[in-house]
C-alpha cells in the first residue's frame, strides 16, 4: 500500500538530509506507528506519502502510485485515497460538526444526496451523532480529534495517515481516539500514524518504525516506544 | 459541482473582502471608463478621417483687382489665365473632380462665417461686394494624402491668388483627438495596473483569510479548479460590476456629450453613435474579465502552492 525505495529528502541548504536512504514497505491493513525524536524525519515521510513532498531520490509508491511521476492534476485523485488527521484537529471554526465533515464531501465534487446519506453514518462511527449541529468551540479536545478524524474518513480512504492525533489529549481520551483508530484499521483501512506518545505504542503492540536523523535504526512487527533491552 | 456551495464561497469571499473589492471595481470603472474613451476618440478619429478625410478639398482662389496681400495679383483674372487654370487642373492626374464656386457664393459664404453682414455688402458704402470676392475653384481628390502634384502645378500659374488645403484646417481636429485619445489611454494605462496591484492584494489577503480551509481542501483532494473557482469567480464578478459601471458611464457620455450635445451643435463634423458605443462596449467587455481572471490564475498558482 505504501513503499519507500531508498527515498532520501534533501532540503534547500546545508546539513544532512531529512530523509536518507529510507526503505520501508506497508501492506494493506498494516497499522504502523511511526516513531522517533523531533526532526527525525516522521513529518517528511508522511508529506511524502501526501505528495505534498517529491524524493530527492529514491522512489515512493502509495495505493500503486509512484508518487515522483504522479502529474500535478492526478494529485487531488491520490489524496482522495488518504485520510490525513493532524494533532490540532485543523477544523473550520465557523462551521457545525456536521458541515464540518460534509466540507470533505462537498469540495470533493459529492451530491448532496450523498452528502446527506454519507455524513451521518461517518458521524456514528466516531460516536459523535449527537453533536452534529455543535461548533468546534462546543467541543472537547477529544470531540474535536473525532470530528477530524470523521472528516478524513468520510471519503472512505483506503489510507489513513495521522500526524501525532493524541498530542493534544489526556491519555484517558487519547487511549479512546486509539480504540477508534483501531476499528478503522479493523475495516481494512491502512493507518500509518506518527507519534511521540510512548504509553500508547507500548499499549497497541503494533508494528513499529523508528527514525533518527532520517534514518530508519527499527522496524518491528509488534514492538514498544523504545528499544526493548 | 456543488453549486450551493461555491455560490456560499463567493458570497462570503465578497463579504470578507468588501473595501478591497470596492476599490478594485472603482478602478476597473474609472480605467475601463478611460480605455472606452480612447476607443471611442479613436473611432471619431476614423470616421473624420473617412467623411471628411475622404472629400479633402483643395480651393484654388482666382486673382481680384487691389489686393495688397497678393502683389502678383494686379487685376482681374482673365478669361485665358482661367482657362489654363482649368485645363491644368483637369489634366491632373490626383484630380477626381472640380467645381466653381462663383463670386456671388463665396461671399454668401463670408456672410455664413460671420466675418461680415449683409447690410455691409449691400449700398453704394459696401464694405465687400461680390467684386473683391476671390472666385473659387474648388478641387476634390483621388487619394486625400496627395495633393502636392496639384498644389504645386496650379499655384504659379498666372491669375491664381492663392491655395489653401482643407487639411490645414481639419489638422487640428486631428490633433485634439489624439491628444485626448492617448491622454485617455495614457491614464487608462496607469490605472489598469493599479486595478491589477489591486487583485494581487485582494488574492493575498483573501488567501490568508481562507488558509486554513484552503489547506483542507487540498488535504483531503479538491481539485485545483475547485480551491481556485471562489477566487476566479470574484474576479469575474468585480469585472462584471466595473465592466457594468464604465457602460453606464459611456453610455452617458454618448448620449448627452456626443449626440445631444456635439452632434447637435456641429454640422461641419460627423460624430460617432451609438453602433460605436457597442463597439467599445465589446472592447471593454472582453478586456475587464482578461484584466482581472489573468492575474487572479497566475497569482492563485503563486499563493495557494499546489
């Protein structure tokens, strides 16, 4: 689902690369954590894996895309296919929860009979019915990290990439967005998450790559936060 | 494409933005208003040039007795100087045509002109009579430009007092309007790229308002038409409104400045209508749009990073 072939990432300037050399392989319906310190390169992997970034070098292969020979115009088609969750919810303030998910239908060209049928049943699945008509500001921060991931989901990806989801929650809450991000992975789902959040790696006994100055230095079937000595 | 939703886009965009929009469409208004009238000087130009330009005259004045200001003029012009002069003019090649404006016409003509009564051309203390009057030969051209081979072939024939080209006294016409026109188009120049600066700021400002929501778009796989169309169509939307009020203003300007006023007051010269007035109409029609989708398509690929 999603292949890294030697990719390294270079940016303008002196100093190391972002990425180096990095191979990696994720099946479909893998779930992968992600791991490592800041700047060890897990944001640059997964604006790769969103086109938002080309390799240097190396090649990089998402949903059977090599993404350095994806033309501009087929980029918005590849990013329909992955789900993006970020650590601050990135929602729109001035609209409702439900506006909020149908946002991904609507400027993805969906009717509005879709739109209808589609937003509820996204709703449900992240526990949120309820709360359809609520603002974000009417939220709590784990709501707010369900309504964001409803929005990436809406779309059905068959990836779902999630940039430290739980940095800004509790651990009681934190723990709940993992058991959701579970059952989303239960679906098929591929999930490729970044985190910094140990006790939920140690907890989810998934598979685990480690980065460090853009190299990988781990990758484990079902492995914890740090090395196991 | 969900229509609701980009007409909700547009509204909002209009409203978020509603100073910056005012100015853009005010300068629109002002410079477009400007250009149309460059167009429109430069078809009274043509049309000058095809009424009166086409019909260039040549008068060919005959000798009168005790004519100070033309000493080689000492009497009369005689039966034989006439002639010669009517056979040089209808041997040449540039003449298209020639008619005799006689004594007694050219001075109804000075009478027309105000440059005297009728009282004073009239009793035995007249201060003109028919007399004194030049008579008048009065040549049409093949081609308007070319009238030196005439000119020159006629005026040292004996009886001939003096030539005097239509053109010298349709030239500064000529020179107005083109003075007025690249005036207009000059200001017009400025003033477009002031409306131009103009959208580059409204794109700035309203891509920073809209970054957050822009970046979800792009994340979750909008195409670029549809992140770029609320932009594309509040460009349109502030030609339209500039293109509307700078019609609006031509039309004026035709209406009470051109036909009730000009062509109303002047028969010497045609003036332009209301088939030019549609005519520049198209001209600023295509050109409002061109001057705000252009920018707002390049600076878009600049602002939004795609």
């Amino acid at each position: 689902m999603i292949r890294f072939e030697k990719a390294t990432v270079s940016y303008p300037g002196p100093g190391k690369p972002a990425l180096n050399q990095v191979s990696i392989d994720v099946e479909k319906g893998e779930f992968v954590f992600l791991v490592g310190t800041s700047g060890s390169g897990k944001s640059t992997a997964l604006r790769l894996v969103l086109r938002e970034l080309r390799p240097t070098s190396g090649r990089v292969y998402v949903a059977g895309k090599e993404i350095n020979r994806l033309a501009t115009w087929k980029v918005p088609r590849l990013r329909r296919q992955i789900g993006t969750v970020f650590q601050d919810f990135r929602l729109l303030p001035g609209k409702t929860v439900a506006e909020n998910v149908a946002f991904a239908l609507q400027v993805t060209g969906h009717s509005s009979r879709e739109i209808k049928a589609t937003v509820p049943q996204t709703l449900e699945l992240v526990g949120l019915s309820d709360k359809a008509g609520r603002l974000p500001d009417e939220l709590s921060g784990g709501e707010q990290q369900r309504v964001a991931i409803a929005r990436a989901m809406v779309n059905e990806p068959m990836i779902l990439i999630a940039d430290e989801p739980t940095g800004n929650l509790d651990p009681t809450t934190s723990v709940d967005i993992m058991k959701l991000l579970d059952r989303i992975n239960a679906t098929g789902t591929t999930v490729l998450m970044a985190t910094h959040d140990n006790g939920i790696v140690d907890q989810m006994r998934k598979r685990v790559v480690e980065l460090d100055h853009g190299v990988v230095v781990r990758d484990e079937a079902t492995g914890v936060y740090g090395f196991q000595h | 494409m969900q229509l609701r939703h980009v007409s909700t886009n547009l509204r909002q965009g209009l409203r978020r933005n509603m100073s910056m929009h005012a100015a853009v469409i005010l300068t629109l208004f002002v410079s477009l208003t400007l250009a149309g009238i460059g167009v429109m000087l430069n078809r009274q130009a043509s049309l000058t040039t095809d009424v009166i330009g086409n019909e260039l005259k040549v008068s060919v004045y005959l000798c009168v007795p005790d004519d100070p200001d033309h000493p080689q003029c000492t009497t009369e012009v005689t039966a034989a100087q006439e002639a010669a002069i009517v056979d040089t003019i209808e041997n040449n090649p540039e003449v298209a045509s020639w008619e005799e404006i006689s004594k007694e016409e050219g001075l109804d003509n000075f009478i027309k002109l105000g440059l005297v009564t009728q009282a004073q051309t009239e009793g035995p203390d007249a201060l003109l009579t028919a007399d004194y009057v030049p008579k008048e030969l009065r040549i049409t051209l093949k081609n308007p430009n070319q009238y030196q081979g005439v000119a020159s072939a006629v005026q040292d024939l004996d009886g001939v007092r003096n030539i005097v080209l239509a053109k010298d006294l349709v030239g500064n016409v000529f020179t107005i309007i083109n003075v007025i026109k690249y005036s207009a188009w000059g200001a017009a120049a400025v003033l477009l790229l002031a409306a131009v600066m103009l959208v580059a700021n409204t794109i700035r400002l309203t891509a920073l308002a809209r970054r957050k929501e822009i970046e979800i778009m792009r994340l979750v796989g909008a195409s670029r038409i549809f992140i770029v169309l609320p932009f594309l169509l509040e460009a349109v939307f502030n030609a339209f409104v500039g293109v509307l009020l700078a019609a609006g203003a031509l039309a004026a300007l035709t209406k009470f400045g051109i036909i009730d006023t000009l062509d109303a007051s002047y028969d010497a010269l045609p003036f332009i209508g209301w088939s030019d007035y549609l005519y520049t109409l198209v001209v600023i029609g295509v050109a409002g749009p061109l001057l705000t989708v252009i920018p707002t398509l390049l600076l878009t690929r600049k602002y939004l990073r795609f």
